[in-house]
C-alpha cells in the first residue's frame, strides 16, 4: 500500500476546499487506502429514509455479488465534508455531522452496516454501528500530511477487525436502583433473542449478581485474571444453563466474582490492577459474544471506574421518585463518564439515555421527576467548570424544537423482585417480565 498519493492529495487541496473538490482529490484517495475498489463503492447512496442520500457507501465484493451491482447491505458509510467546515469536536458543523451519519447508520437500506466515517481531510472520525447503538470508535482525529499514513492505517485495522461484542457497563453511583436485575434480565432477554451475552460481576463486596444466578463465588478465578498478566484461569466462565417449561434452553455464561477481590481496600486495588485492566482482559473475549455486560457498584471507585471504562456504552438505571438517582445520573453523565472518556482518548465510552426501574409511577409522581429533571439540565448547562447539555440522555425522544419528556420505564413487578430468590432471571420465568426486557433490549440495544 502506498501512502504517498494520499499525501501529495492532503498537500494539493486547498485550505477551503469545497466539499466535491475534498471528495475527488481526498476521499477517493481514502476509500481506496481502506480497501475498497471502484465497484465496491458507491457514491450518493440512497439511505432509505425518505430521499436521504450518503455520499458513499462502500463493501467488499464475494463471489458474484458486485456491490455496484446489487446494491445492498453496504458495510461502510462516509459523509464528506469541506475544507471550510469546521469538524473540530465541539463545534457545531462537528455535532450535525455526527447527527447526520447516525441517522444514516439507523436507515432502512443500512441495517447491516458496521461502520460510519465523517471526515472533510482536516479530520475524520470513525464510529462503529451495533444493533441500535452508535459510537465513536476512535476519537475525531486531526489529519496532517505527516500523520495521514498512520490514522489511515488504524482506521483500516478497526474496520478489518472481526466483529466484537458490544460492552455494557450497567452502572448509577447511588445503590438499591436495579443495576444488577437489570444486568441479570436483560442477559437473559439478549441470550433468549439468540444473541451471546457473557455477564460480569464486578460488585466484589455484595456478589448479588453471581448470588441471584444461583452461583457460589469462586475463590479465585478473576482476581487472578486481572492480577496475572497472562493466564486465563480454566474456572473463569460459567455456563449458566435455563430450561423453559416448554424445553426451551437458555445459556448466559458468567464472570463471577471472587472472594479474593473482596474487601481489598482502594489504594491496595489500584496497586495491584489498574483501571484499564478489565478492558483489556476482556478485549480477546469480545470476539466471542454479542453483548458483554458488566454489572457494578453503587459508588465511583475502582469497581465502578473499570467497569465504565471497559464499556463501549453506559446504561442507568434510575428512579423516577428518587431525586438523587437523578442527580446521580446526571454527574455520571457530565462529570464520570467524561473522566473516563478523557483518560481512553478514543471517544469512549458513551451515556445512553437513562430509564426509570421499578417503581409505580402516578401522573404526580411523573410531573414532580419532570420537574426536577428540568431543573438538573439546566444547571448542567450553566456549570461553571463543564457544562454540557443532558437533554439527550434525559429525554432523548426532544428535538431542537420541541421537548418530548418521554422516558423509558421498567416498571414495579413483584416477579422481577421475587425472581432472584428462585435464582432463576424473571425474563425466563415470566411473560410479563419476559416483554419489559424485550422492551428494554428493543429501545437500546437491537435495530
Ligand atoms: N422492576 C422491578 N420491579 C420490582 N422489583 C425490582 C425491579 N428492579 C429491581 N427490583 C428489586 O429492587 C431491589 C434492588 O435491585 P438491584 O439489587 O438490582 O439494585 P442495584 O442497583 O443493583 O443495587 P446495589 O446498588 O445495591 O448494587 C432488589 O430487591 C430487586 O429485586
Ligand atoms: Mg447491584
């Protein structure tokens, strides 16, 4: 592969290049360093959605499907941009760029689509596509004529990858708001919809994860994975086998937690893992599963802070009539998320919206958590040191012009709450129970 065509292009294009100017002497450039040949790119691909158009969508060929042929299933899309727009992040031709390739990921003609790319040869950024879920892949990276051969080199390798899990921290700093019942059903929900989902407890000092699942903690199985830079110890998963009464079988496999990560005070854990480690133990994992995800504690420190940063996305359970599990939400939003996502430098990982769990809910009750919810986004706008807008991760159904307070919600059923005493997930046992989570894993998680 060559990279000096690239570079002489970067150097040839004027500073404003218009967007058509970009694409001929850039893009095409890129598309090609990435792989793909002219009969495997098509420009202007129409979406789906209404008359929406990306300005490519490219796949490799196999044998006798020709993607300028048939058309289909494309397994890239890249909307280019000119030189005279700012696609610096934070701005706001950045925010609508990114706004404009998601919903070209979630349209009709792109369901099989794994990655998205912004780019205008000033910047690209690379997302990835799961089920519903989007996120960047890599941060919005700047490009020089210098560094042009690099980034297109780790781009290519992301989207060569084999296909990983999907990585879920389930976490809310304050206790008691669903986490693990959430993590435990919505397992049993994904493995049930034939999807590989691998569960980990990282709640070392309650272990109700592996306790509502009928396990008996190990005595050292992840500490040892975590501790011991090589082995995977043979004990480390559990098949977690279910049987419906109708003889359907289920299996969740599951990570769980041991007495030797239990009680460790902060400053001997952090000596002895650092936070990055479960990510990259879990890393060579991801190939194997659809969904990993990780369940954590009621408060920001090492468990929680490695379960966040290994994830790919971070889902919160509140609830609508605890005030502070909003409040919590909201600093896990603008302030520990963002931590974590400064110290990856990959753009990772990302809130999704928060839902309210387990608690009937009055028109009172409602309007009363609307109001205080109103009131936490606009503090969160006018914080002095990190302002941020937490409306889309409150009421993600608003647009710019009109608010729409709707929040999903798992609501208070005495099946879910009795379930882990008979060690068996709601979602297998009951119908009721069983359609919340399918709820749940439609609105997040599957397209
Ligand atoms: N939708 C629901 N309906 C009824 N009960 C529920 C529901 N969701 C959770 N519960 C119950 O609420 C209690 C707290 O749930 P869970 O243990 O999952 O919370 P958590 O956030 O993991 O708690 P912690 O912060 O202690 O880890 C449990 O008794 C659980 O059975
Ligand atoms: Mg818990």
């Amino acid at each position: 592969m060559s990279f000096s065509s690239i570079r002489q292009a970067l150097l040839d294009l004027p500073d404003a290049a218009p967007e058509p100017m970009v694409c001929s002497v850039f893009i095409s450039e890129l598309l090609k360093l990435l792989g793909f040949n002219k009969t495997e790119i098509i420009p202007q691909f129409t979406t789906g959605n209404g008359g929406d158009a990306v300005d490519y969508a490219a796949r490799k060929n196999s044998d006798g499907d020709i993607f300028i042929n048939t058309k289909s299933n494309p397994y890239l899309l890249l909307e280019a941009k000119g030189r005279n727009i700012n696609l610096s992040p934070g701005s706001a031709p950045y925010k609508s760029a990114v706004k404009q390739i998601e919903n070209y990921l979630l349209a009709p003609n792109c369901k099989f689509v794994q990655w998205g790319l912004i780019a205008n040869a000033d910047r690209i950024q690379l997302f990835r596509k799961h089920g519903k879920i989007i996120h960047p892949a890599l941060p919005c990276l700047e490009v020089t004529s210098d560094n042009v051969d690099k980034i297109v080199s780790v781009v290519k390798q992301k989207i060569e990858e084999p296909r990983k899990a999907l990585t879920v921290a389930v976490y809310n700093n304050k206790g008691g708001v669903g986490k693990t019942t959430t993590a435990v059903n919505l397992a049993a929900m994904l493995t049930a919809l034939g999807k590989r989902t691998l569960i980990v407890d990282f709640d070392p000092n309650q272990r109700d994860l592996t306790t509502s699942l009928g396990l008996k903690p190990k005595e050292d199985a992840l500490y040892s994975w975590l501790v011991n830079k090589n082995d995977v110890p043979s004990n480390l998963i559990d098949a977690c086998k279910f049987t419906s009464k109708s003889g359907l079988a289920w299996q969740i496999d599951v990570i769980s937690s041991d007495e030797k990560l239990q009680g460790l005070e902060e400053d001997r854990l952090r000596q002895l893992i650092s936070i990055n480690r479960l990510k990259q133990v879990l890393y060579p994992h991801s190939e194997k599963y659809d969904y990993i995800l990780i369940d954590s504690p009621p408060n920001w420190r090492f468990f929680s802070q490695s379960a966040v940063y290994a994830a790919d996305v971070v889902l919160i359970p509140t609830k609508h009539n605890s005030i502070f599990s909003l409040e919590n939400a909201a600093t896990a939003i603008g302030r520990f998320i963002r931590e974590i996502q400064n110290q990856r430098k990959d753009g990772g990982p990302i809130a999704l919206p928060i839902f309210y769990n387990g608690e009937s809910i009055t028109d009172t009750g409602r309007r009363t958590a609307e109001e205080a919810i109103d009131e936490i986004i606009i503090r969160a706008k006018k914080h002095a040191v990190r302002p941020i807008d937490l409306t889309p991760y409150f009421y993600p159904k608003s647009t710019p012009a009109k608010v729409n307070r709707h929040i999903f919600e798992i609501p208070s059923y005495a099946h879910i709450a009795g379930a882990a005493f008979t060690r068996v997930p709601a979602a297998y046992k009951n119908k009721t129970a069983s359609e919340y989570y399918l709820a749940l894993a439609k609105e997040y998680f599957l397209q």
